[in-house]
C-alpha cells in the first residue's frame, strides 16, 4: 500500500496537482481522489490533539494532564484543571465529590439532598446531613444517616418572620440529680428541666453554686425543680450566682419549688423563682 501511495504522490506531483511540500507529508487514497495530508506530522506523542489555528493550518496540542477537561475561550481549545462553565451543569449519575478530603453531595430520585463530610482519617467523624424536598408541601426535612443529633451554630443567631414550632423537649431531661451538702448543681439541661433531690437538707457549693459559669454557658438557662417530697435545698448566692443583684442571698427551694437560672457566660443569675402554693 505504501509502494502505491508513494506511486500515486509521484505521479500528481509530476502533474502539478500537488505541491512538493505535500508531496512530502503522510498521504492516502479516498476513493478517486489523492488526500496529502501534510498535518499528521504534528502528532509526536500519544493523547496529542490537533487544533485549527486558521484556514487549512493546524497546531500540535499535547495532551492534557491527568484529570483535566478540553475547554474553549471561543477562540482555541486547551486543557484545564479548574473549567469555568458559563452555562449549567448537570450530572447523570447521584454524587459530586467537593474535594477528597471534603464533601460528597448525594442526590435521590425522591427530592433528597445528602451532604457527606469525608475526612483525611484524623479524629474525622465523617457527619452527614439529608434534606427532604419533595414528600411533604411546604416542608423541607432534615435528618441524618449517622446518627446526627446535633446542629451547632455557634454565633449564628435565628431570625424568622415565620412562627417557631417546637417538639414537647427543647432537650432532653438529665436524669434526677442527687445533691449532697456543699455540692453543685450541673448545668446540663440548658434550655429544659433539671430536676434535683436531696438525701437531707443541704445547701449547695458556696462558690459554684452551678458549674462553674464559661462561655460555653452564655444563653444557657435551666428551671430547677426540687422533686424531693421532704428535705430543702438550698442554692447559695455567691459572686458566680446572683439573686436579685446580691451575692448573699440564698434560695432555699422547698419540695416542689422551682427556680430558673440563666448564666451570660461569666455569671449564673436567677431570673425567677416558683414557690409551691
């Protein structure tokens, strides 16, 4: 085949049909007619593309590195690892890996959203969290695959023009804890009920009165209710624990009294007081 091409090129060049420079390049036979095509030779390595660089001329463009994509700036072509798409994108398959590591988005033919943490291996907990878009109206779901039973939103703050509606517990009740003399009340039922009791009449700590205030207890406020049916305690007022602007004030809760106590971060404060009638 190449003694007939080569045969084929001689004879056109010796005609005049061809120039000697496309004599010279790589040519092959279609059909009746010669094609000389004199642009292969900027092929050097596999992967190269050829790109048009003006009428019948074309350059040499190599291979782009691993995992990039063919762009246009609407002139030419080139390879990019970070494309700009001016129009939208839509993926056939369900996942969008962000990164690795980073996030993993899963979508479901049933309107969820699924945004996966995916960490490097170190202390990673690899959270995630569902939204639910489509099975109810007017309601978007959240739920979590993992067990997720907390959204943190440190010092994001809520503002609605919507109305608030909240299951039965804000939190979930600690389990009933047993004061002993000089003891502290733990402040582990922010924004819910913590329920006291007491084996005698006891007052508490004279310092921490409730654990010890930081800023981790800024917003935190609790109703404490003393559940036991015959001994008082008693909440010492201190300068961690305020009543009513004093540091000396005491409130003795007899069975059945409550007090609600709410800390800014540097102080617990009582905010009112319920007496058994």
């Amino acid at each position: 085949m190449n003694n007939v091409k080569v045969t084929f090129v001689a004879l056109f060049l010796s005609l005049g049909l061809i120039t000697s420079a496309q004599a010279a390049g790589p040519s092959y036979v279609s059909g009746t007619t010669i094609v000389v095509d004199d642009n292969l030779s900027i092929y050097n390595a596999a992967g190269d593309l050829a790109v048009g660089t003006g009428a019948g001329a074309a350059a040499r463009l190599a291979v782009g590195a691993a995992n990039s994509v063919l762009i246009s700036n609407g002139t030419t072509a080139s390879w990019s690892t970070d494309p700009t798409i001016a129009g939208d994108v839509i993926i056939g398959g369900s996942d969008a890996t962000l990164g690795a590591p980073g996030v993993k988005l899963t979508g479901s033919a049933d309107g969820d959203l699924t945004i996966l943490g995916i960490g490097d291996g170190a202390a990673d907990f690899d959270e995630s969290l569902t939204l639910n878009m489509e099975d109810t109206e007017n309601t978007v779901g959240i739920s979590s695959a993992t067990g997720v039973t907390t959204l943190n939103l440190t010092a994001i703050g809520i503002t609605s023009t919507g109305t608030f509606k909240l299951g039965q517990n804000l939190t979930t009740p600690p389990a009933v804890q047993v004061i002993g003399a000089g003891g502290t009340v733990a402040a582990d039922a922010c924004g819910g009920l913590k329920t006291i009791s007491a084996a005698s009449a006891v007052s508490t700590d004279t310092t921490n009165t409730v654990t010890a205030p930081a800023a981790g207890n800024a917003g935190c406020c609790m109703d404490i209710v003393n559940i036991d049916t015959v001994d008082t305690i008693t909440l010492d007022g201190n300068a961690n624990f305020m009543v009513g602007g004093s540091i000396t004030t005491n409130v003795a809760l007899t069975p059945g009294d409550a007090a609600r106590v709410c800390s800014n971060g540097t102080t617990w404060y009582l905010t009112s007081f319920y007496l058994t009638p």
